[in-house]
C-alpha cells in the first residue's frame, strides 16, 4: 500500500502524508483526531488544493449559510456556523484526505489490474491542483493593487 500512497499523494508533502497515512492505518477504520496547519489557514481552498472536491463546496455552503445568519442579524450564530465545522474540518482534515486517497486507490484497483497502468492512473488522479495556489494567492495580491492603483488613477 505504501508504494500505492506514494504515487497517488506526488511530491507535495509527501513524507508528511505518508507518516500520517502509516499511523492512520495502524489504528484501524474511522476518523482520527490530529492538526492540520494548511487546512485552517486555507479551510476549503486546502480541501480544492488536494482534489477534495466535495468538502470545497461544503465549505462554500457554510460559508453561505453563515452569511444568512449575518445578514438576519444572528452575528454570534453566523460565527459559529463559520468556526465550528472549520476547526472540526482542520482536527480531521487529515484523516479525511486518507479516506479520500484510500477510496480513490480502491476505485482505481477495480478497474486497473495491469500494476504500471494503475501507478500511472494513480499518478494522474492524485497529487495537486498547483492552479489553486496562483488563484488564490493571486487574487488579494490583485486586489491589493487594484485599491492601491485605481485611486491613483481616478485622481488624474
């Protein structure tokens, strides 16, 4: 299983998910407690950075509904529909990428029996969108400029 995660995860913090992977597996199914650094600073933009499309848009619904809840006037229920499945998602953000890895490598070997073919489906399955980063970096820095530059420009 271990050259199977290797494949599917690439090179993007590999040794991290493989150690993590190794001691999820040790302590059996279900979901396991830990911390997820990426996953709180980033929330659904982690989960769409690592392929995890389903859990992106359920933070896109969260984040929808709280706004409801803020603009019904309930700030204090619109944080807490916000903050407690975020830190819930950052606790368990690991386990579930494992789960999702585990789902796509069982998917994959029942439709791929040759071993190159399934390494190299899984190779292509897995790894990162790398177009995530560049979005989502990309668009405050562009926002940054277009509040320093657009006033700059309206004056003249």
């Amino acid at each position: 299983m271990q050259n199977l995660y290797e494949t599917i995860l690439g090179d993007k913090n590999r040794i991290y998910y493989l150690t993590k992977f190794e001691q999820f597996d040790r302590l059996g199914s279900g979901l396991k407690a830990s911390w997820n650094w990426p996953a709180f600073l980033c929330g659904g933009v982690w989960a769409l950075y690592r392929k995890m499309y389903g859990w992106f848009f359920a933070f896109l619904g969260i984040i929808f509904l709280s706004n409801i809840f803020e603009k019904a006037g309930s700030p204090g229920l619109s944080a807490i529909v916000l903050f407690v499945p975020w830190i819930a998602f950052t606790i368990y953000a690991d386990s579930l990428y494992h789960n999702n890895i585990k789902k796509k490598i069982a998917a994959a070997q029942l439709t791929v029996k040759d071993e190159p073919k399934l390494l190299e489906y899984l190779r292509y399955k897995g790894g990162v969108q790398t177009w995530v980063i560049w979005v989502f970096g990309g668009l405050p820095v562009i926002g940054i400029l277009a509040a320093i530059l657009i006033p700059m420009f309206a004056r003249h």
